[in-house]
C-alpha cells in the first residue's frame, strides 16, 4: 500500500468515526449529550412484520388538501407549540445528511427537504432539533414518538407502510454498485464469491443483494456495517470487494475517495420518502403539500444542483392513493 493511500484511508476512517459520534443536534450545529426527549404524545406502536401486499404502490401517498397551512388542533399546530420539528436524520450520508466538521453542522439534501418542512410551519427554516437514527431504527424511532418525521434517504417500501406513513417520493435514485478503481468487476454479478457492503438486514439494499446474490457458488457474502461511510473505510481496507446501494450515497462516498469507482447498471429502484407516523395523517398532507410547491417553485431543482448536481432532472412526480 502507497504511503498517500494509507493517508487517505485514515483520514476517511477518523471522519466516519467522528461522524458517528454526534448523537444529535440542534439546529445551530451545536452538540447536545443525547438523543431528546420529546413531550409530544406518544403514538401506539403498531410493528408489522412480513412483506405488505403484492398490490401495494409503495409511492402512492395521502393528497395535499391545499397549500401547507397550520390548521388549529393538528399535528403541526402540537410542534409549533413545542417550537421546533423534531427530526430523524443521518450523520454520514455524503451530500444528503452528514456531519460536517469544517462549520459544525449537520447538512446535506435531506436536511434541506426539512428545513422547507420546518419553514412552512415556524417561518423559520433552522427550527429543528436533529435525532441521528442508525437505519435500522428509522421506523422505531417514528413509532414511538422520538422524532416527528425520518428523512434519511429512506425508500418506501410496502413492507415500510404497514408501519408508517411515508410522502410522495422526493427522490428516486436506483441501486448501483461501488468498488476500487483497480478493480476487474464491471456489473453486479462479476462479484460472485466475493463480500459485498450493504448496510444491514433490514435495509433495502442488503434486501436486494441477499436476493440476488445469496445461493451462488461459491457464495457471495453481504457484510454488514452501520453506516455507510463504515462501508467505504471496509472497501479501503480490503475487507470487502464492493458496496451496493443507491446511487446518490454512492455518488457521495466516490467524492469521498476518488480511487473508486460506480460500476454496472441500474439494480432496483430506490424511492425515497419523508416517513411519518401512521397517527398523523393530516401531517403527510402537510409535507406533501410542502413539496409539492418545492417541485412547483424551483426549490428542490435548486437543492439537487447544489448537493448533487447538474443537469437537473425533473422532480419525479408525486402519486397519491386517494
């Protein structure tokens, strides 16, 4: 290994390492000693397990009503009373919701989907405390009343929305493969045999790779790591030979380390949506009312050149189920 390879290994593993030691913030940056307590009312836990059924939209979510207003006795007339949005969040997702040493904050694409929430209801885009939710606990923490809504680069999922309420899709980036530029592999299937990160179980890219992976010969081992960025420093390590998952978290990590590269098609289709708790529903209409007009007034075009880039797509379009 080259003296300047092992420096850059370093410092990505000191960053993620940092990363994952901010439990939460304020809106400001500033560190708080654990998660927050929330005195909003808690919500029944309502935890389903198995798939949901086959005739599911997993992107089909409840309609606005009209413009995002704070109507009184509703949901986001109790969080503007607490004054301020309680959200779920990560701390290591390049360009969509990560911890950034240089200013103290946490930022990213994500974040800024909450800070439009959090304007719509204060006035004021930094009203927010951030809870930083392993991914394996997005849907507990909305549950239970910890957080007021994820926004963690979460796909909608069937399975997903028989334990919470999610919004239309903001984001609809599919499932690519990441590796080390040296390496022969050129699609997903080159990898047979070999250790592929793919978060954890639970998380719908490891879904997908168990899937299609999972009985080859020799057999292909999924590696399990809380973050993403724990992912990157494994493949700088050699300890696995790729990492599956959406393409914009790989785009992230590829900035990250510039010895890597995306490899292969398109795999899955990953939608992500804002999840909410299933006891409020008029707030799913209130965020989908949000974006809506993000859509509509240039915002969230605005928000994807600036993390992600250009040119531009258009936003994908929002379903609804009723």
């Amino acid at each position: 290994m080259s003296a300047a390879r092992h420096t850059r290994r370093l410092v990505v593993a000191v960053a993620a390492t940092a990363m994952l030691c901010v439990p939460a913030c304020s809106s400001t940056g500033a560190h708080v000693p654990s998660a927050p307590k929330t005195t909003r009312a808690q919500p029944k836990t309502n935890i389903v397990s198995g798939t949901g059924p086959a005739t599911c939209d997993p992107t089909a979510s409840l309609r606005p009503t009209g413009p995002p207003v704070v109507t009184p006795g509703s949901f986001m007339a109790e969080i503007k009373t607490h004054g301020q949005l309680i959200v779920g969040v990560s701390a290591s997702s390049y360009h969509f919701g990560y911890f950034n040493p240089l200013d103290g904050r946490i930022e990213g694409f994500d974040i800024d989907m909450l800070h439009a929430i959090a304007d719509a209801i204060f006035g004021n885009p930094n009203s927010m405390r951030y809870v930083v939710v392993p991914d394996t606990l997005r849907t507990k923490a909305i549950q239970t009343g910890e957080v007021d809504i994820v926004a963690e680069t979460m796909t909608a999922t069937c399975k997903r929305w028989r334990q919470v309420d999610f919004s239309s899709v903001y984001l609809d980036p599919a499932q690519r493969v990441l590796v080390q530029r040296n390496s022969r592999a050129t699609k997903l299937t080159d990898l047979v045999g070999k250790r592929i990160c793919a978060g954890k179980p639970g998380v719908t890219s490891w879904d997908y790779v168990v899937a299609h992976m999972g009985h080859t010969d020799p057999p292909t081992m999924a590696v399990p790591a809380e973050t993403w960025a724990d992912c990157l420093v494994l493949l700088q390590e050699d300890k696995v030979d790729a990492i599956s998952t959406d393409e914009t978290i790989l785009d992230g990590l590829m900035a990250q380390d510039p010895e890597t590269k995306i490899i292969g098609g398109p795999l899955a289709s990953q939608p992500y949506g804002l999840a909410i708790s299933q006891q409020h529903p008029e707030f799913v209409r209130f965020v989908n009312a949000v974006l809506a007009k993000m859509r509509a007034d240039g915002q969230w075009a605005a928000i994807y050149k600036h993390w992600i880039g250009t040119p531009v797509p258009p936003p994908p379009p929002a379903h609804y189920r009723d």
